[in-house]
C-alpha cells in the first residue's frame, strides 16, 4: 500500500473516522505511514520479546492421539464361522490333504497349506446396503 499524503482532506477524513483532534489525526497518518514503509515504531516489540513469542510459538502444546487402541466388540457370528471352517478343513475335508490348519486372526484370517503351497483364506462381512 501507498504511503497516505498529509493534506487538508486526508486529515479530516481521519478525524471524522476515528473521532479524534487534528494533530492526533496528524499523528495516525505518520504512525500509518511508518508502518508501511517498515519503520520502526514505540509499539514494536523488543528482540527479547520477540524471542520469547518465537519460543512460544515453537512450544504449542497439540493434542496428539496417544497409543490408544479401541477394542472392536466381537463378532460372534464371524468367529463361529472362521472357527468351523477351520474344523472342517482341518477333520472333515475329504478332496485335499490341508495341512498346518491355523486361526490367525479369529475374526477374519485362517492359514493352511497343501502339499508345499501356502494359503490364507479371509472372511469378509458386507455392510447392508444404503437405503
């Protein structure tokens, strides 16, 4: 922004805006002014204190997610089924020979092997549809 020339009209304008008398008007312009050009001014802060704001602004406590981990409330129905798919390839499959028969994950994982081939089968629930 351009530096505000000191004249008759820009001193009235100042006074009407801010309410005031006409050299603290005078003194607002030249304030505005030093301000703009990057003078230093009587409310500038000294290097202490903008060393203590820096300080400051680098130690900005932010809330951060701590190692919390939510249980997942357990579903029965999908532990029940990987727990009899895992019986059934374990006793009751008569087509292969499925060996090393292992729950890795009781919601959703079982592992296998057959012959010298490793296997993990998963279970994935779908959600209902939207309406």
């Amino acid at each position: 922004m351009a530096k505000v020339a000191i004249n008759e009209k820009t001193i009235e304008r100042y006074m009407k805006l801010n309410k005031c008398s006409r050299e603290e008007a005078i003194d607002l312009i030249n304030y505005d002014n030093d301000v703009e050009s990057g003078n230093d001014t009587e409310f500038d802060l000294s290097e202490e204190q903008m060393k203590v704001v820096q300080t400051m602004m680098r130690k900005t406590d932010h809330t951060m997610k701590s190692n919390t981990h939510r249980e997942r409330k357990p579903n029965e129905l999908k532990e029940a089924i990987v727990a009899e798919l895992a019986e059934f390839l374990a006793e009751d499959a008569q087509g292969q020979m499925y060996e090393n028969v292992e729950i890795t994950n009781k919601n959703r994982m079982i592992s296998f092997s057959v012959g010298d081939k490793k296997f993990d089968l998963t279970l994935v629930e779908k959600r209902p549809p939207k309406k």
